[in-house]
C-alpha cells in the first residue's frame, strides 16, 4: 500500500458509507441528465419505452457492475488503477486507466454543470422567479453568453478540491449533511409539482410506454447509458470509495441500496419536470403533447437547459415558490457536488498510488479538471459532445470491470460470509450477469450502434469526427486516449508500496 496516510482511512459508519456512496450515484445524471434523456427519447404517446429499458439495467448491469467494484475496492484497497494492477496483471494497467480516465472525462464538463447550479441558486436567491417561458429562457441564455459558466466551474472545482482535500473523513462528513439535505429538498419539490393542473397529463405521458419504441437500438442504448450515468456503475467511483470501507460493512445489500434509491431519485425527478412542463405549456398555452414534446427537445442541445429553464417557471406558480427555488437550486448543486468530489478523488487516489503527496494530487487534477472542462463551459454543444462520447464509454468501463472478475474469479474477492453474516448472499445470478450478460450485452449495443450508424443514423456523418454524434467522434477520442495509455502502460503499472 501506499504511505500516504490518507490510504489508510476507513468509513467512520456504515451510514457515512452509505450515504457517500448514494453521494457518488445522486447527483446531476438524476435531477439535469435523467429527465432531458427521457424527452430526447419520447414517442408520440409516452416516454415509457425509456423507463422500462432504463429499469431492466438496473437490475441486469448496474447492481452487479456496482457490486463488482466493492467487491474489487474492499479487496485491494487501491484506487481503480492500481486495483487493476493488483488483480488482472501489470500488463492490463491501461485498462485501469480506461475506466479512471472516463470517470474524469465525465468530470471535466460535469463541473461545469454543477456550476449552472451554484449561478442558478444566487441568480434565484438574488432576483425574482422569471414569470413566462420566454424570461426564463433569456435567463438561461445571457448566462451562456456570459463570462459566468467559466467563473462558477472554477468555484465548484476549487470547493471539489477543498472537500478531498484530507480524504476520506472530510468526504463522508460532508456527505452526512449533503444527502439528507437534498433528499427533502427535492422530495418537498415533486410533492409540490404533481399538484399543478395538468401536470398529471404530463405524468401519463412519461410512464406510457410505446412499444414499436423497443425494437429501436437507440432505446436500447440510452437506456444502458443512462443507468450507468446516473447510478454510477462501471465509473470506478464505487470502486474507489470501497478502499475505505470497513471490512465489516456489506456488499450486496448496499449495491441494491444505493441502485434503487437512485432509480427512485432520478423517476421522481422526471416527474417533476414532465408534470412541470406539459402544466405550463398545457393549462396556458393549449399545447399538445407532440408540440410539448418538441419544445422540451429544444431546451439547448440536446435538451442540456431542460431542468434549468423548466424548473424556475414551476416555482413562479407557487405560494412561496422563490424560497423553495432557492432551496431546489442549492439541492442540485449539493447533488452534483457529493457526484464530483467522488470523480476528484478517483483521480487523485491513482495518483497518490503512485507516491505522489495527497496535496500536490488534489492541485493537479483540480487544474486539469478546471482547465479541460473550459471548453465544455464556452459550447453546449462541445458539452452535449463529451456527455455522449464519454457516456457511451461507460459501456467499455463496465465490460472492463466485468473482465476484471473474469479473470480474477468471484471466489477470491467473495469473502462477506465470513465477514459480515447480515448481509445478503452474492448467489448465481450476479456470477451469470457479470461473466455473460454485462460483457455480451455492451459489446452487442456498442457494435449495433455503430453499424446501424454508419447504414441509417449518419449516413452522410459517420466519418466526420467533428460531427457531435458521429462514430468517428466516438472511435477517435476513444482511439486517442487508448493508444496513449497503451504507451504509458509501464508507468502507470508501477506503485507506491
């Protein structure tokens, strides 16, 4: 192990765990990228193919690929790189730096969103609640134009960096009063919101499922990636924390824990915006459904501004609305930010695996995060971009992850009987999951898409890496970072012992 002390801090409770671990899959993937996912992908009579693919992986991808990384982290008490070193060969740590480098990549742009939520929070804070769809939309669209998307990631890079700073301890006790915050803060909104005339409609819509919607690849594949975005599986991030779990904290019931109480975040979520959007739009202005569900594919590209310029109209309509946007903006921003102290200290705990002091860790993924999320600050559709790219390469992390215990076998990492009879038992049906189905499945997604990129979605695009969707964007980024860690692969292979 490393001799920075920092690697031999553990959870203090199996609550601080529980609640950092539900830090690591609530967050903007639930309350930003959930909802505008399911309106990209609405049919004409609901947006419900969505949700039943999205709940089929929770249960077939993401609890397995979730347990895997405890499994993997408890272990060897690395971070994913080492861990990967540790456990498949000194010849595989490319691969570990695979699913490091995409759980940063993610970070690069998700700061920035985390910062729309600290702007959004004073702007609602300071200024009255915009009354109309056009004030709220200018809102939205001064501040893209503005200099403050690269001031307000800054901040939330620097408090990030702040909040790992000292490791474990610091992350699970801020944790322990950001998630139970958040938690009310956005139940108290959905309460709220499924109580506006119409909004029901908007409900029925989200939940009806238009089964021809199945037999598309797309579904399919938005559906896994979303699971993945907003649970958190497959990041490594569950494997890291897992480094500072007491040995006597479980592994299976805390993975099913942490997955549906995300599920349950992320539906109630879409609840509110969907009731949100089809009560406005319905009640004033006799919108159908088609036209509501245009407009909220139009919300920014690729619906990036959906929640951000939604969300204030819904509290323009209630008795006390500015004080509950006040509370709804700090909540997102304190889910977003329990998500990025997770990615921070991923990245900074493979550093300090390689002998680098925690302080000096911190500054250098502070200053890379900050300074390669600008680009995704200064373009929405840079940003729209890297969240499709890098969300795709959570499927390559979670096969990774699955041929990680393939290699290794479930037997050895599988000690919990011993260690903690109260919870539940790793039985067949995670071993068939995560050797069959997790590494058969994204492989399958991954090469239908491309296929049915380069026959029906982009014909004409498909080798231009500057078209944001286009397989050639997703095979060159990915293609580049490979290559350049497949030549780093013996320095990344060497550790702090």
């Amino acid at each position: 192990m490393s001799l920075d002390k920092s690697t031999q801090q553990r959870f203090g409770s199996r609550l601080g765990m529980l609640l950092s671990a539900l830090g690591i899959a609530v967050g903007t993937g639930n309350i930003w990228r959930f909802p505008r996912i399911a309106a990209q992908n609405g049919g004409d009579d609901g947006a419900g193919a969505l949700i039943l693919a999205w709940l089929l992986f929770l249960l077939l991808w993401s609890i397995p690929l979730i347990i895997a990384e405890y499994l993997i982290g408890r272990k060897f008490r690395y971070g994913v790189i080492g861990s990967f070193v540790n456990g498949m060969g000194k010849k595989f740590a490319w691969m570990g730096g695979f699913v490091a480098f995409v759980a940063t990549a993610i970070g690069f742009f998700y700061a920035v969103i985390v910062g729309w939520a600290l702007f959004y929070f004073f702007r609602m804070l300071l200024y009255p609640l915009p009354i109309s769809n056009e004030a709220s939309l200018l809102i939205w669209d001064n501040f893209q134009s503005s200099l403050l998307p690269f001031i307000t990631h800054l901040f939330a890079v620097v408090a990030g960096m702040f909040a790992i700073w000292r490791g474990v301890t610091s992350i699970e006790r801020i944790n322990k009063i950001l998630i139970p915050v958040l938690i009310l803060i956005i139940l108290g909104s959905v309460v709220r919101s499924v109580f506006l005339p119409g909004a029901l409609d908007g409900i029925k819509y989200l939940f009806t499922v238009e089964w021809a919607q199945l037999k598309t690849p797309e579904i399919w594949l938005q559906a896994l990636t979303q699971n993945a975005w907003d649970t958190g599986a497959g990041w490594g991030l569950f494997l890291c924390y897992a480094a500072y779990m007491q040995k006597k904290h479980g592994v299976v019931k805390n993975a099913f824990i942490t997955g549906f109480g995300n599920n349950f975040i992320s539906i109630i979520m879409a609840i509110m915006i969907f009731g949100t959007v089809f009560s406005v739009l319905q009640t004033g202005q006799n919108f159908t459904d088609a036209e509501i569900l245009g407009v909220m594919q139009t919300a920014g590209p690729a619906s990036t501004g959906l929640t951000f310029i939604w969300m204030p109209q819904l509290f323009a309509l209630m008795p006390g609305g500015r004080i509950i946007a006040i509370f709804f903006f700090l909540g997102l921003a304190f889910a977003g930010f329990s998500s990025l102290m997770s990615m921070l200290e991923l990245t900074a705990r493979s550093l300090v695996d390689r002998g680098i002091k925690r302080s000096y860790a911190v500054f250098i993924i502070g200053a890379a995060v900050y300074f390669l999320g600008v680009p995704s600050a200064f373009s929405l559709n840079f940003l729209s971009n890297q969240d499709f790219v890098w969300g795709l390469g959570l499927m390559v992390s979670g096969i990774f992850i699955a041929l990680f215990i393939i290699k290794y076998g479930k037997e050895q990492l599988n000690d919990s009987k011993r260690e903690l009879s109260g919870d539940w038992p790793l039985g067949k049906w995670w071993t068939y999951l995560i050797t069959y189905f997790v590494p058969l499945a994204g492989t399958v997604l991954l090469g239908w898409w491309i296929w049915l990129s380069f026959t029906q979605f982009e014909p004409k695009q498909w080798y231009n890496p500057f078209a944001g969707y286009s397989p050639m964007t997703v095979i060159l980024q990915w293609g580049s970072v490979l290559i350049i860690l497949g030549f780093m692969n013996r320095k990344l292979a060497k550790l702090e012992k």
